[in-house]
C-alpha cells in the first residue's frame, strides 16, 4: 500500500508535561483516509505514531485503527515522520 498524501497538525505539549507533538492525517492509495495519528516524541527523543483509540463503556482505551503488518507501520511512521521534520524545518537522519 502507497501513503499518497499527509498532513501534519504540529503543536508542542510539553509545557504541561505531554509528549505529543503532531496530529496526521494520511490517505493511503488516494481511496483511505485514516485521521486522527498521533506522532509521540519518547523520553530519548524518539518518535513513535500511535493509530487512533476510543473510549469503550467501560473506560479502557481500544484501538480503532490496527496494523497487522510492521512493514506498513513503520512506513506510515516515516511518512509522519518525514513530513513532520519538513513542516517543522528539522534536519531529517
């Protein structure tokens, strides 16, 4: 599967403790559009995604959205990457 566009919503938390510095949204082959990926920054500064959750009834936390493929991960997470780096103006590895 092709990511064919992101979109990059950065903001920074970190004054009130958070690790969260972007929200994406992508669209896959121009046909999916999966909303809502949070790009987390990890104690080592690192960046992971985290693909979209709801709140069931009994207030635990259940993906909507799950890769089987680590393939497909890893290249959604590039993609944010990328493209959060680009926005951002940071120097990519």
């Amino acid at each position: 599967m092709k990511i064919t566009d992101v979109k990059i919503y950065p903001f920074d938390t970190s004054r009130i403790g958070g690790r969260v510095r972007a929200v994406a949204d992508i669209v896959i082959e121009d046909t999916l559009v999966i909303k809502g990926i949070k790009l987390i920054e990890t104690k080592h500064g690192g960046l992971f995604i985290s693909f979209p959750k709801k709140v069931s009834s009994k207030g635990v936390y259940v993906d909507i959205i799950q890769s089987l493929d680590n393939q497909f991960t890893e290249q959604v997470r590039r993609a944010i990457v990328d493209k959060y780096k680009e926005v951002m103006g940071i120097q990519s590895d």
